[in-house]
C-alpha cells in the first residue's frame, strides 16, 4: 500500500489549502457567525477563481464536465475544503459546485436533457427526497408515499420530511411506494415543483447554522411516466448505490474541522498559562490532545481506505460505512475535547468550535445514523441467514 500523495495529488491539496486560507477565513471576518452563504459579488469572484484552478463541480462526473478526479483526491480536498468556520456543511461556501442530483446520471437521455442538464449549467434547482415523518434509518421498509398508474400518469399521495432546498426547486427526486413492501417495491421519479398537488408543508429548523429544512406533501401529485427515473420498483437501488459512496466524502469533511480544531487546541495550550505554566505543560491537556490526534489519524485511514476501494471498483459498503461511523463520532470527540481546552472561550462564537460541536452531532444521523452503519457491518461481517 503506498501512502504517500502523488505529485497531482500533493498541487491539488496544496492550491485548495491555500485558497481556504487566502479567500474563504479572511471573508468570514465580516459575516455571522452562523453565516452560510456568501455576499454574491464575493461568490461570483470565488467561482471564477475556481473555474481558472480547473476544480469547479469536483462531484461531477467528467462525462457530465466535471474534472473527473478520483474518490481518493475528492477526500483529500474534502478535508481542506471545510477547515473553515461554515466547513462542515457549507464547504467553501459551495464555489467548488456541487453534483447535482447524483441519481440523475442514470436517467435516459431524455430525463437529462430535461432536468440533469440545466441544473448542472446552474439555470435549474432540484432537491432530494427520501425520508419520511415514518422514518429514516431504514427508508425503504419506512416509505409510506404512495405512487399508483393511471394511464400515462402516476398519481402520488404522501409525506417527506426534512428536505433541503424544497421551497427553492424547480423539480426534485422522491420515492414512492409501487409494489410491495420492502425494497422491491420503491419506484424513483422526478417531480416538478409547480404540478398541482405539489405542497412545501412548512419549515424545519435544526442545529445547523442558519439552515433549515421543509416538509413536503403530495396530494395527488401527478406525475408523467417519462418521470420515472429507471425501472418502475427498482428505484431504491438508485438511491442506496449513491447513498454508500457518498458516506466517504461526507467522513473526510468531518476529518477536516477535527483538524483544526486540533490545531487550534495545540495553538491555545502552547499560549494559555495558567497557575504560571502553559497548558501545554498540564499532563490532562496532553492526553486530551494526544487523544485527538488518535482519532484524526484512524478516521482519515479508514475513509481513505473506503475511497481507495471504491476506485478500484471492489466491495466498499462495510469500509463506507466504518469510515462514516468513526469519522462523524472521532470528529465529534476532537471538537469536544478542544473546547475544553479552550475553556470559556472555547464556548463563545468568537471561535467556530460551538458551531462545528453542534452540527457535528448531526453527522452521527445524517446519511445513516451510526447504529444503521453498524448493522452494514455486522451483516456483511457476518452474513448468511443473520442478515
């Protein structure tokens, strides 16, 4: 195994750390605390900065125009991308681009045409849609969104909750009941947010920063058949195949503000004296960092180790998930033990590691809670009839 960055590798970690440092924290001077989104002038400037560096849409394929770089990069820049207040989930406060809607690369050349296309080109915005007030964790026993065919149509009638950006889309993905319970019986289909029956609820706020989501209701919603984005009842395995690699990415974006949280834990013990010594010097303080250097250190293994599996086309579902699981949960240490470090001041929003501690308890839930990871593994460890 070579550990070791390649020379493309070592430039691409090196420019974007650099312009973490050079563009995004000076800018973060003059916004809120719980900022996420930058003054246009300023995020038009940074795109084109981007688009010059050759980096913008880093999820996006690059058949679709993206860079076509490979997973094990893509978690390298991951973590410098969100060593900065707003990191963990508003990376660079989005001018790197994102993936769109990642399913929609498997839609027929129609569907792209209609949907996929605009909205990598930015004229369009869509959203995502698969968990339900019935749950989360095991979203294809928990659907309840029911989708019958009338003709050329689907008729759909149901509820999901906590979707990004439902109240700002032009269309989205959903999933819906077709067939039986269980997986077999998930149909994909893309709905337009001004059909008639198409209903943003109300809005969700939570612990992320000035975020929030929206509850959507389908109240015979109808939906052409050209909707359908691959086989009717086959849809659950559009949506899981995504759902697993997009685990590791998400690890290494939590790795990155352990990170710093890191250094500024070692930065403050060095310069904080108390009783006429450096805190630095406090055994509790040493074990504390050294702690979290462990942590650092396991996580951005194992979910180098996911990605490295997953470009070399191997079984990654167990490695996505362990890197996912110890990740969200080290990183969530590493915060925690640096704000103690810091003390009182580690407590105030003159610092970012409050808001990092808040959101990263999140990341224990979302995209599968930790317990869920843990059956990935224990099913694929131990298989047979226990699973």
């Amino acid at each position: 195994m070579d550990l070791q960055l390649s020379d493309e590798q070592t430039m691409l970690v090196e420019s974007v750390r650099r312009f973490v440092v050079d563009e995004i924290v000076p800018l973060e001077t003059g916004l809120d605390p719980d900022a996420d989104e930058l003054d246009p002038a300023d995020r038009d400037r940074l795109v084109a900065k981007v688009r010059a560096m050759g980096l913008y849409g880093l999820d996006i394929p690059a058949e679709f125009g993206g860079p076509g770089i490979d997973l094990v990069t893509r978690c390298l820049l991951a973590v410098e991308m969100s060593q900065h207040r707003a990191g963990l989930y508003a990376p660079c406060y989005g001018v790197f681009g994102g993936a769109g809607l990642a399913q929609l690369y498997d839609a027929n050349d129609d569907q792209k045409q209609r949907y996929l296309y605009p909205l990598l080109r930015g004229e369009r915005e869509g959203f995502f849609a698969l968990t339900e007030p019935s749950g989360g964790s095991d979203p294809a026993r928990a659907i309840r969104t029911t989708a019958y065919r009338d003709g050329d149509e689907w008729v759909l009638n149901g509820t999901k909750l906590y979707i990004s950006g439902a109240d700002r889309a032009d269309f989205g993905i959903t999933f819906a009941r077709t067939g039986d319970a269980g997986r077999e019986g998930i149909t994909c289909f893309i709905v337009d947010a001004d059909a008639p029956g198409f209903h943003v609820r109300r809005v969700v706020h939570s612990l992320r920063s000035a975020h929030y989501a929206t509850e959507i209701e389908y109240d015979n919603l109808r939906v052409p058949h050209r909707n359908v984005v691959g086989e009717v009842n086959g849809g659950f395995q559009i949506a899981n195949d995504r759902l697993s690699r997009n685990r590791i990415p998400y690890a290494a974006g939590c790795i990155g503000v352990a990170v710093k949280a890191q250094e500024m834990a070692i930065a403050w013990a060095r310069e904080r004296e108390t009783f006429g010594a450096p805190l630095a010097t406090r055994q509790a303080v040493q074990w504390m960092i050294v702690d979290n250097e462990i942590d650092i250190r396991q996580a951005r293994w194992l979910t180098l180790d996911a990605a490295a599996r997953a470009d070399r086309g191997e079984p990654f579902r167990t490695a996505a998930a362990m890197a996912k699981l110890v990740a969200t949960e080290a990183a969530g240490r590493v915060v925690d033990r640096s704000m103690q470090i810091h003390g009182g001041a580690g407590m105030t929003k003159d610092l970012p590691l409050e808001r990092w501690y808040r959101e990263l308890r999140i990341r224990r839930i979302g995209e599968g809670p930790s317990e869920v990871q843990r059956i990935i593994m224990a099913r694929d460890l131990i298989g047979g009839s226990f699973k």
